[in-house]
C-alpha cells in the first residue's frame, strides 16, 4: 500500500516531468502544480509580464503563506511553481504554522508570524535580501500594511512587493474600516510616483523608493527603484510653492 508520503512524493515527480515542457509560462505552471494564482484568480498572468525579463537571475524570493493554513500535510503548490519559473533563484516560504517538511533544493519553509518585525528582518538578513516578495498570508488588513512597512524597506532595489487577495479590503470581518484599509493604504502611495510635483512635501523614504504601482483584480504589484526623477516643470513647482507660501503667510 502506498502511504501519504510516497503518494506525495510520486504526484510531485509527476508534476515536475510535466512543468518540463512548459517551464518559462507561469498559467500552465500555477495549473500543473495546483496553485490558485490562475484559475481561481488570474495574478500568474500578470507576473508574466513583470517577471519573465527576470527568469534566469539568480534571485531571492519570500512568498508570505505557504497554504494548506492548519493542515500541516498541505501546502507549497506556489513554492514548487516558482522553483520551476526561476531555475537559478532560491525560494523561501513563512508560515504562521511549521510547515518545514515542504523544504528541499532551492526551497526552504520556515514558520514566522508575517508581522514580526524582528524575526523577518533576521530571515531578510539570513538571505541577503530579497529581490522579489510576495505577501499571500494572512490577507488582514492590518497584517499587509504592518508587513509592508517592515518588509519593503528590507527590499533588494530593484525589486517587486506584491500584495494578493486584496479583496478582503472591502470586507469588514477581516478588518475592513473605511480610511484605513489595505486598498486605502496602497492608494496614498500612488503619490510616490509623482513626488517630485507635489509643492512643500518633504519625500519620504517610500517617495523615494516607488517608481511603479500597477493594480489589477485583487493583485498589487510595487515596483522598487530609486524615484529620482525631478520635477516635469520646476518653474511651475516653484511658483506652486511660493503661492501656497503666501496663502499661508
């Protein structure tokens, strides 16, 4: 008889002979590992875009959430998706709950609560960085923006932050309160883009570091890069500011 194990052991050998023949499109991989990152939502299509230029670099990415939540014999259908798109890059998973045994080669699963500031920092230390974090855990409100605040400053530049299943933003039993949700926090930053124009603002270190913010059903993905572009018409700026100056004189 052939045990859990082995069974799981044998399904994923299958996988991985499968992944082969399309190991570079993201859709095809998110179906034949299992992952809802296409077919129950549509993000893998959109990390085509943004990753693919990235494929064969030797990166380092954090997934928050490795699936399964209490049931300890499931999970890691992303990690192993990843571990195939990106042949030369290391994959690293947090979860809430141990889920260590999903560990192997070029894949490592380590339990963390996704707002522990201390122990993310020492991972993010642990690894050098990394180029590339995706935040599928909790999905509470709070826990993205608390996690976001720890985790993008520890982001490798250049470098991806991207958010999943934001439509718990609108639901009021995972901490949904208008004015400060997870969509409402990822609106303010829209302003980073364009901090250069804004008259008066002293930029802050996510003005500085925002080149990027593109939104699509339930995804959002940051990208990170020195923001030093300067102002489209200093001139005009300048006389923003000496306007505003003299309202408030």
């Amino acid at each position: 008889m052939t045990s859990p194990q082995q069974f799981q052991r044998l399904r994923r050998s299958w996988q991985d002979c499968r992944a082969l023949a399309h190991s570079s499109d993201l859709n095809s991989l998110a179906l034949t590992y299992g992952t809802d990152k296409w077919g129950s939502h549509w993000y893998t299509q959109h990390y085509q875009r943004y990753f693919a230029a990235w494929r064969k670099r030797p990166l380092k990415i954090l997934e928050i959430g490795v699936g399964g939540y209490q049931d300890l014999s499931y999970g890691a259908q992303s990690l192993h998706m990843w571990k195939r798109f990106f042949p030369n890059s290391h994959i690293v998973g947090i979860d809430l709950y141990d889920k260590s045994q999903f560990s192997e080669h070029r894949i490592d699963v380590l339990q963390c609560d996704q707002t522990d500031a201390t122990r993310l920092t020492g991972i993010s230390q642990r690894y050098g960085g990394f180029d590339i974090v995706i935040d599928d855990g909790s999905h509470l409100n709070e826990h993205v923006i608390q996690t976001f605040h720890i985790l993008f400053p520890l982001l490798k530049t250049p470098g991806f932050y991207c958010i999943e299943d934001l439509q718990t933003a609108y639901w009021p039993t995972w901490g949904a309160v208008c004015g400060s949700t997870s969509m409402d926090f990822l609106r303010s930053l829209t302003d980073c883009v364009n901090q250069a124009e804004r008259p008066f603002h002293e930029p802050s270190y996510f003005d500085r570091n925002i080149t990027e913010i593109a939104f699509f059903h339930n995804l959002c993905l940051i990208r990170k890069e020195p923001n030093a572009e300067v102002a489209n018409i200093p001139k005009l700026v300048e006389n923003e500011r000496q306007s505003m100056a003299a309202q408030n004189a």
